[in-house]
C-alpha cells in the first residue's frame, strides 16, 4: 500500500522518472502504470485549475518584497521579463501550438511548472486540460512499457 502511495506522490513532481523505479520496488507493469498515471492526474489538476491562482501569488510576492527593500532604502534591479528561457517558450509555443506544449512543458520541465505554462498560454480552450491529461496517459504508458522492456532484456 505505501509503495503505491509513495509512487504516486513521485510522480506528481518527477513523473518522467518515476515508472523506472517501478521494477525494482516490485511492482507489476500495471501497478505502475497507474500509481503513476494517478499522481500525474492528481498534480496536472490541481496545477492547472489553480494557476491563477499561484501566477496572482507570484505577482503579489514580488511586489512586497519590492515594498519592503524601498523601506529599507535599497533598491531592486528590475527583473527582465523576456528571458531566453521565456523567449524559447513563447518560440515553442507559436511554431508548434497547442499539441506539442500539451505534451512537452508538462513532461520535460515538471507537471506542476508544465500545467501552469500550458493554463496561462491556453487556458482559454476547452480542450487544454483533456489534452494534457491524454498526453500524460501516453507518456506514462511509454515510459512504464519502455522500462519493464529494458527489464525484461536485461533479465
């Protein structure tokens, strides 16, 4: 019970990582497959629906803490707001569009950093979040089947 547990709590940060682990703590292909299929659900949901939320937060932290060094008398650089990395993302996101991002930030950069970049660019289609869930359901169904066939020849 807690090995499931504990796999499904991985995979709600690290799930590109977590079915390898699968193997050797045990677990059947299936047992891992949706452990890890529930902890991407559980954190693409929460992520998604509730980025306003943590953008707002960002927001709001970054202008207290600008209040609080201008009490202080110091003064704070003013942070660039078109990074390389954001300048990639934005790259990505209009030569590729909606199915690449779907797929890609969730998996590569973390499903909670991945939900609330594909939410702030996307948000506005209805089809986001079902594509982001159908995209994780692939990936872990991969990942999982890659790593029980990497198991099995090595065996």
């Amino acid at each position: 019970m807690w090995t499931y547990i504990s796999f499904t709590l991985f995979s709600t940060w690290k799930f590109m990582f977590a079915p390898i682990a699968g193997p050797a703590a045990g677990l059947t292909f299936l047992e891992t497959f949706i452990a890890c299929s529930i902890g991407g659900y559980i954190s693409a949901t929460i992520f998604y629906f509730a980025s306003n939320y943590f953008m707002q937060l960002s927001v709001k932290r970054h202008a207290r803490r600008v209040r609080k060094a201008e009490r202080k008398g110091k003064t704070i650089p003013v942070k660039k707001k078109f990074t390389k990395m954001n300048r990639r993302i934005i790259y990505l996101k209009g030569k590729v569009g909606i199915y690449f991002t779907c797929w890609a930030f969730p998996l590569f950069l973390s499903i909670p950093l991945g939900s609330i970049i594909v939410a702030k660019f996307y948000k506005h289609k209805r089809k986001t979040f079902p594509l982001i869930i159908l995209f994780l359901t692939l990936d872990c169904f991969l990942i999982t089947g890659g790593t029980y066939f990497i198991k099995d020849l090595m065996l």
